[in-house]
C-alpha cells in the first residue's frame, strides 16, 4: 500500500490528467500512453503502468519509450528476466537509449550478472555522465565523474 501526502497526490494526479485528456481526444497517441506509464510507475503502481505500456505498444510495438517503460515497471516488479526481454528489443532499435540502458543495468545487477551490469553503468556513463537517470543505478555501479 503507498501512502502519499496530499501534495504528492496532487502531483501524481497533475501528472496522470495530462496524458488522460490527451487519451480522450486520441486514444491512439502512444506518446499519452507512454506518459500515462510513467506518472504510474513514479507513483508505485507498476503493473498499471505495464498496462499503459502495452496500449502505446499495441499501436506501435516498435517504440522504444513504451519498450523501456515496461522493461522499468517488470524491474520494479522484480520481474528482471522478462525486463532484460524488453530493455533488450529497445536496444536494438537505439543502442543509446538512456533509460533503457540504465534500466538494462539495474535488471542485471538484481540477477546476479554483475559483468553485465556493469557494462552497461558504463556505458549509460558514456551516454551523459550528468543525466539524473545514473541515480537509478545501484550504489555498486555508480562512479564520482571526473
């Protein structure tokens, strides 16, 4: 059960509304749905946000946002293997993708391939060494940018 204070609430709510008024005028917009996803995620509510994720990739099973958004939420489930499988097809449509990269990486460490998760924190490193998104990765694979 997640507890949030009123104002987090609000945010969360904020948050959510945008891409729903979005989903009313065009519920195919992937975008909305990937948006929809997130806000889900950030408030705790993954297996939600896998369903958002699934509509996005239901009208294009080519987007690399929804592809890394549920790779995010099966991570967050604890779900690593069938996470990797996503972050995986996101990959190879951008190798350079940050979240997924990321994402890639924590899904590794949580299953024990630390060569692997290794990696791929250097390689979100070499992507943007200042991107907020290497605060997702675990303590052992972070690194002080010089």
């Amino acid at each position: 059960m997640i507890i949030c204070s009123n104002s987090f609430q609000d945010q969360f709510q904020l948050a959510l509304s945008q891409p729903q008024a979005s989903l009313e005028i065009d519920p195919n917009d992937k975008q909305a749905w990937v948006s929809k996803g997130d806000a889900l995620n950030r408030n705790g509510n993954f297996s939600e946000a896998i369903t958002a994720y699934n509509k996005a990739l239901e009208i294009d099973p080519y987007y690399v946002n929804a592809l890394d958004g549920k790779g995010w939420s099966l991570n967050e489930l604890g779900n690593y293997s069938q996470a990797i499988v996503y972050l995986d097809k996101a990959l190879e449509i951008d190798p350079n993708h940050l979240d997924a990269v990321v994402f890639k990486a924590q899904a590794l460490y949580n299953i024990g391939n630390l060569t692997g998760a290794k990696y791929y924190s250097d390689k979100a490193f070499e992507i943007d060494p200042e991107s907020p998104a290497l605060q997702r990765l675990p303590d052992a694979l972070r690194r002080k940018v010089q």
